[in-house]
C-alpha cells in the first residue's frame, strides 16, 4: 500500500467494513446485487472514497476503501449507508414494500477494522524505538516513505 500525500498529510490509511441490511433479509441476488454495487462505486467515486474491493453476499457487504484523514470510518458508513439506501430503493421500490416495511436499508450496526502493511508489533516496536531513532533522524523517516 502505498503512502499518499496531500497538501497538509502523509498518510497510508485503509479500513475493511461489513454491514449488513435491516433484519439481515437475503435480498442482494441479481439484478439488486450489481445495481447495489454500482450506486456504492458511484458513491465513492462523487465522495472521493477509494473503494478497492467490494463484494456483496445475499445478506452482507465486505468493503474495503482508501480515504484522507478528514474523512474518519463513522464519516464513510454515514454517507455509503444514507446514500445507497435512498438510491437502491428508489430503483427498487418493490424491495422496500416486500423486505423492508419498516423504510431502513440497513441496520445502525457495521465492523470496521484498519489495514496496513506494518501488523500491530511492528508498530508498536517502532513506537517504543523512537528515542533510538532520534538520532538518524530524517534517515529513518525516508526510509519509511514519511518525507
């Protein structure tokens, strides 16, 4: 994964999440699973949300995106979730009255973890290590790709 840059951050951030519809009902099979899929890439694409994978179960979303630091993971649940529900069911009003009486897509709940190249210990061991680095200073910070 590569580090990224913008006029005030260095940064490599990447999140996986999973959510899933209200009452975990198995609707997303074709033609609603492809239509899903694009109005979430649309999304992403208007919102400048990297999505790098997305695959979509019958009754769940695995995502995994690309996003600035202004941007946090409640951030992007927020505008995937209110978005896509809106536009799914306005292409799909029969799904809305059939699955989902009650007018929500999806459920408040999702899981969000973060990936990086480094795992936890690395991290942490480079943390604890600072006061050693200190002393090749701008060096070592190159060498990760920092500045």
């Amino acid at each position: 994964m590569e580090v990224r840059r913008n006029s005030h951050h260095v940064f490599r951030l990447m999140y996986h999440f999973v959510w899933i519809p209200k009452y975990r009902r198995k609707v997303f099979v074709e033609p609603y699973r492809e239509n899903l899929k694009s109005i979430i890439e649309k999304i992403g694409y208007d919102y400048d949300i990297e999505i790098v994978e997305l695959e979509i179960p019958t009754d769940h979303i695995h995502m995994v995106v690309r996003t600035e630091p202004k941007m946090s993971p409640a951030d992007v649940m927020q505008i995937i979730k209110s978005i896509s529900a809106i536009e799914f069911f306005r292409l799909h009003p029969e799904v809305k009255k059939r699955f989902f009486w009650g007018g929500k897509l999806w459920t408040q709940s999702y899981f969000v973890e973060t990936i990086g190249n480094a795992t936890e210990d690395v991290i942490r061991k480079y943390v604890q290590e600072q006061l050693v680095h200190m002393d090749k200073g701008e060096e070592h910070s190159q060498q990760l790709g920092l500045f």
